[in-house]
C-alpha cells in the first residue's frame, strides 16, 4: 500500500471518532490513564491496529540511548497519538507531540484532550511535520 495524504486524513478521522465515542460515553472529568483504557478498547473493537505505550527510540549522534519517552498510541505505525486530561492545552504538548512523531519518522500526530465539553470542536488537534510533506496526494 502507497501511503497518501487521504489515508492518512481517513485515519485521523476514525481515530477521531473512536475518542469522540469514548467522550461520549464516560464524558469529561476523568484521569487520563481512564481515558487511554477505553480507547485502547475501542479500537479494538474498529480493528485498528495500534501499540500502546511504545517505547520511543533517541539516536543521539550516532548513539542509541535509553531515554524511557513513551507515546500513548502510535495507530497503523505512523499515527502518533498524545493523550490529555487537562484544563488547557499547553503549548509544550504540542512540542512534545512534533518531538515524538519526529523520532519515530511519523508523519501525522494527534493530540486529544479529553476534559472538555466538545471534544471534537476543542479537544483535538491534527499536527504534521516534514514526513508528512513528502506524501503523495
């Protein structure tokens, strides 16, 4: 398979919608570690495939290091996800999203921030990097 653009925004979609069905259901106010469970659940239950709490690689000048970073979701290999229960989102998720999905070589990342009214309209935010750039469309 030729990895495109489309695929990739179909693949944010359905993530999308698996986090919007688990807001939907358990609603707002919950740790963080509650909200991961149920996603991991339900999508298991889409068949989408995802590892959970990868260990993220840091190659530093040559070197492999052991630097214990760890991304909540990594979807399809090259879908990065960041999971949230916060009041705001602050600035510094997002550089540790951009980081995470550079170290891994992914192109698209997504930050979901599950303690709001709305997930959809303010608690989500699709990033991509240079990876993403090279894609066909």
């Amino acid at each position: 398979m030729i990895l495109t653009r489309s695929y990739l925004t179909d693949l944010v979609y359905q993530v999308n919608g698996a986090a919007i069905e688990v807001h939907k259901r358990i609603g707002p106010g919950l740790l963080e570690n509650v909200y991961h469970q149920c996603l991991k659940k339900e999508l298991e239950l889409r068949k989408i495939n995802f590892i959970s709490e990868l260990l993220i690689p840091l190659n530093y000048k040559g070197y492999e290091l052991e630097s214990k970073l760890r991304c909540d979701l990594l979807i399809e290999n090259i879908l990065v996800v960041e999971l949230k229960s916060v009041t705001e989102i602050n600035p510094i998720f997002e550089a540790q999203l951009l980081t995470y999905m550079n170290l891994l070589k992914a192109p698209i990342g997504l930050l979901i921030n599950f303690n709001v009214k709305n997930i959809y309209y303010e608690g989500q935010k699709t990033m991509v990097n240079e990876y993403y750039r090279i894609l066909e469309e």
